[in-house]
C-alpha cells in the first residue's frame, strides 16, 4: 500500500479519535479569542468604524480564565481620524463549565491603558471594559461568542459606550 495513503488513513483516524477522547476530559489551560466590530455608514456624512480584540486567556480554575488583551479601534469620517490602542488585564469567568455542544453564558471585565491619537492630541489613557455573553460550543474546544461590553478611555474627551462583540474562542 502507498505510504501517502497509509498516513492519511492514520491521519483520518486520529482526526476521529480525538475529539472522541477529548469529550473525556473537557480541562483547558488556554484560550484565544478574535472578535470585532465593523460600523459603515453613507448618510447623512460617510463615517466608518472598526473595533478589533485578540485576547489570551489562561485558566486558572475550570471556570476562571486570566486574560490579556490587544484591542485597536479606529474611527474615519466627518473630519475626524482618530485611533486607539489599548493593552488590558482582565478576567473571564464562565456561568456554568464549558463544554462542547452546549451554549455557555459568561462575564467578563478588564481593564489597561489606550494610546490614543485624535489627528490633534495623542496620550495615553486609563481604560476599562465589562460585560458578558455566550460561547456557543460548536466543536468540543471551539466557541462562536457573542458579547454586550461597557467601556470607558479616560481621555481628554471622556469617550464611553456599549459595544457588541462577535467573534470566535479556542481552547487548548
């Protein structure tokens, strides 16, 4: 038999056996998260807005996961170009313990500093953000989430809102 098909027969099998075997012991000790928002308006004025979130999280507990996080915001339109980029500490703690198939609820919070740059004034701000959601588990490590933060820039003009979130989670 050709060794190309021996290896993706053996291949094929681990892709089987392990999410079987995974179902087993659903412990994690990271996860990734990527998620965002993208606002496009026409009328009255042409405006654009894109929020973007990397964050890694460590578990601490089943339920309890540390977190830092790398969010770039941006804001174009009316005469206005400004951004932002924050590094935060936080925590995540998930209602009930995750677990594949299953619909997750969770509250999040952190806080950190923004670099903001508004085209006239740049500075570095004390931000934070709180909020929670649902990891919608697809896959026995992987979750579609979907969130509702609070958040705060102390800059020079206090800069405050709700924001939803959309985005993809990984274990590990």
């Amino acid at each position: 038999m050709n060794k190309h098909i021996v290896g993706l027969l053996a291949a094929s099998a681990l892709a089987f056996a392990l999410p079987a075997a995974a179902q087993q012991n659903l412990t994690f000790s990271n996860e990734i998260s990527v998620f965002g928002s993208w606002e496009d308006f026409r009328e009255p004025v042409d405006l654009e807005q894109t929020h973007i979130v990397a964050r890694y999280g460590r578990f601490i507990q089943p339920q309890l996961v540390g977190t830092l996080g790398l969010q770039r915001s941006r804001f174009e339109g009316g005469g206005i170009d400004a951004a932002s980029t924050a590094l935060t500490v936080g925590a995540k703690y998930y209602i009930t313990p995750p677990r594949g198939n299953a619909i997750v609820p969770f509250v999040d919070a952190a806080i950190g500093a923004a670099i903001t740059d508004n085209g006239q004034d740049d500075s570095t701000d004390l931000t934070w953000e709180i909020g929670g959601g649902i990891s919608w588990f697809f896959t026995q490590a992987t979750s579609f989430d979907a969130a509702l933060r609070f958040f705060h820039a102390d800059t020079d003009v206090e800069t405050k809102g709700t924001r939803i979130f959309i985005g993809l989670t990984t274990r590990f």
